[in-house]
C-alpha cells in the first residue's frame, strides 16, 4: 500500500454506531494535542481493514489479530513519520511517543521540535529516527 506524503497521522479506532444511525470513528486526544489535526477542519479519512484485507461481516466481532509476541511495534524501518518532541533522553536525544505510546528517539533534537523523520532501525520496545525535515 503507498501511503501519501501529506499524510498527517496514522492511528487505530474502531467505527461506532450512534443512537442516530451515525457512523463515528473517534481521533486520539494525542492526534490533536501535537499540532497534527485541529478541530473544526476537515480532513480526508481512509479506512483499512486490520488485516490489510477487505474486511466481511463474519469477522467484525472477532477480536483482532496478534502474533504469539504480542503487540508488533507500530512503525517500520523507512517509514516517514511527523513527530514531536516531548521529552530528552539521558544522553540527550529527542524522545518522541507514537500509538500505544511507544518510543522513537530522535537524535539532534530539541523538545518541542516538530520534525519529518525516517525510521531507520526498530526494536520491540523503541526505534530510532533520523530527521528529514524541519516540520516547523
């Protein structure tokens, strides 16, 4: 799948019905709180299946699939990502926090930097991130 360049954030959420027949999908408060999104705008929205697959009527309740490792870390090596950063590690790189909080360390960076970053090599538990370009 080729992911745009203007892409602004990349969660996971489920749809839900309302009471009135709308269908919701709900944004993380974190989306909004890093400067990606602002509420009122409006935004062109793409759904993908969590298997990559179409997905059927058959597997809508069915509980989402996970290796026996548990949860996969949510980026991969070459993916582009905007991220800011929050915080400074003990040896003073930039610490960035993405879906389910995991950590990108972002070298050569300053807390409050919002910057384009390639993910250059990923572990279980934290990847690291060469920036791109300065996002402002």
């Amino acid at each position: 799948m080729e992911i745009s360049e203007k892409l602004l954030c990349l969660f996971s959420a489920e749809v839900r019905e309302t009471d009135d027949g709308e269908y919701v999908v709900d944004v993380p408060s974190r989306e909004v709180d890093a400067g990606s999104l602002e509420p009122g705008e409006t935004y062109r929205v793409a759904l993908v299946a969590r298997d990559g697959s179409t997905a059927s009527a058959d597997d809508a309740d069915a509980s989402p699939s996970r290796s026996d490792d548990g949860p996969q870390p949510p980026v991969e090596p070459g993916e582009m990502r905007y991220v800011e950063i929050e915080d400074l590690g003990k040896q003073g790189d930039g610490i960035a926090r993405v879906e389910r909080g995991y950590v990108i360390i972002v070298p050569d960076t300053e807390v409050g930097e919002r910057v384009k970053i390639e993910v250059t090599e990923v572990k279980s538990n934290f990847a690291v991130g060469e920036v791109v370009e300065e996002a402002g």
